[in-house]
C-alpha cells in the first residue's frame, strides 16, 4: 500500500463538525481493512480500481466512482480486488451535526452510494486534500471545517435520501428556520404570528407542524430558550437583574423574575446566590 498523503487533527475546540483525518492511498492488490469499529465517521471515494466493502453482513462490490462509509460505531470490512486495486480518497469526520446531516443522504440508507467521477463530492474532496502542505493553526482549522460543510452539501444535492419524501423535507426545513429565528432573536420581542410572517406560513400552520415536530409549542420553546440563557448570564457575569431580563426579550424585570421562579423555582437573585455558592 502507498500512502500518498494524510492529515489528522485529533485536539479540536469545534464540536458541530470536525474534520479529523483525510488523505489518499493506492492500494496493493487483495490490501484490506478490518474488521473494524470507528468512533467517526470516514467517507471513500473510488477514483480507480475496484474493490468490496462489507457491513452488517452483506459484501457489495464497488469500482471507479462510487462511494462508501464507514459509519460510527458499525463493524465494517473492505478489501482491494486481486486484479484491479482500488485508489480511493477518504476524509473522517465527527461531531454533533455529523449524523443527522448524513441522514439527509442516501449514504446512511445501505452506505455506500454508486456516483461517477463528475461528480462535485470527488471534487470537494480534492480540495481538501490540498491543504496537506499548510500549516496547521487555527486558520486552517475554520478552512478545514468550511470545505467539509460545502463537502456535505454536496452531497445532500447529489444524493438526497430517498426515505424523506418532498413534504418532510419542507416540513424540517421550517422547523429549522424557525428555531434560527428563536435562537438569534429571543432577545427581541418575537411573535408567533412575526416568525410565520418571515417564513410567510400561516401562523395556525406553522404552530401545528413545530408542536408536531418538537413537542413544544413555538411559545414554550421561546420561553425555554430565553430561560437557559438567562441562566447563564446570571452564572457568568454581573449584570444587573433588569439588564438579565432585557438582554432575554423581557423589558418587564418583573415580568421576567415571575417567569424564572416559575421555571426553576426560585428568584433570578437567590439562583445566582445559589449556583455561586
């Protein structure tokens, strides 16, 4: 086996997505892997030579332009064909967005995907590997971490999973945007009625789908996420309790004390004493 080229990066302060290792290799014939069990998860992509991969006890056979991964926490096995080797690029990655983005895929359905040599993920993958001669810093880092979200996109516009139908995907797509919405603007007055307006969705429609979705009305979610934040204001640093409730979208002091005690069941002042104790 020839190693062409490899990175890792295991101390990493990102926890939404992290690239943790990625390079190339040309292998040997009948070369193999495994079993193993990886705590990532590592994408393959097939640039020549052909090759099988085996999960969950069924063996595919796979050859120039596909693509497989190793999922986290699954037994898997592959190996070089005896005649015509496999060259394949990889790249590893984890974090807290790793799965869910990946279930938006194909790639979770069977893990490996057939694709061709055109397509956009083979070329973000390349891009990747070309920071293999810079120095590694925290700059690096954020380029690393951006080129592994544009790698993921593109896979979710080239292989979008086929279990989630047009309308589910809508449906997540507004829940998504309606939490953004939430968790950047609870420190203004927001309304259900506003949220619905920019995401022009009918306010009875949008409270239907997100208590569905979420089990929280759009109110209590606010509430809940305004709480946690004053928590931790309270917590880390000295503002006044007035300027607490106002950095929370409560311009009332005691409108927002009545709504701490409800919530944690004391005052703003004694949970501060408290937690500082």
């Amino acid at each position: 086996m020839n190693i062409l080229n490899t990175y890792n990066e295991f101390d990493t302060n990102n926890f939404d997505l992290n690239v943790d290792h990625y390079g190339a290799e040309i292998c040997d014939k009948n070369y193999s892997f495994g079993p193993t069990v990886r705590d990532n998860y590592v994408l393959h992509f097939i640039v020549d030579g052909k090759g099988s991969f085996k999960i969950d006890g069924t063996t595919t056979e796979l050859k120039t332009g596909d693509m497989f991964i190793l999922p986290k926490g699954k037994v898997t096995f592959y190996q070089a064909d005896s005649k015509h080797p496999w060259t394949y690029l990889w790249v590893g990655f984890s974090g807290s967005k790793a799965e869910n983005i990946l279930s938006k895929t194909q790639l979770l359905d069977h893990y490996f995907c057939h694709s061709t040599l055109e397509s956009k993920v083979l070329d973000q993958i390349v891009k990747l590997t070309q920071f293999r001669d810079q120095k590694l810093d925290d700059v690096t880092e954020l380029q690393l971490i951006a080129e592994l979200y544009k790698l993921l996109a593109f896979l979710m516009e080239e292989l979008p999973s086929k279990s989630m139908s047009d309308s589910n995907i809508l449906i997540q797509n507004y829940i998504k945007q309606t939490k953004k919405i939430i968790h950047t603007q609870y420190s203004k007055t927001l309304k259900v009625s506003q949220i619905a307006k920019k995401l022009n969705l009918n306010r009875s429609y949008l409270y239907k789908i997100f208590k569905e979705e979420t089990g929280y009305s759009i109110k209590d979610y606010l509430g809940q996420i305004r709480m946690e934040k004053s928590a931790d204001l309270l917590i880390n640093t000295t503002f006044h309790i007035s300027e607490v409730a106002n950095a929370v979208g409560f311009p009332d002091a005691l409108a927002f004390s009545k709504a701490f005690k409800k919530h944690f069941g004391q005052s703003p002042s004694n949970y501060r004493k408290a937690l500082k104790k």
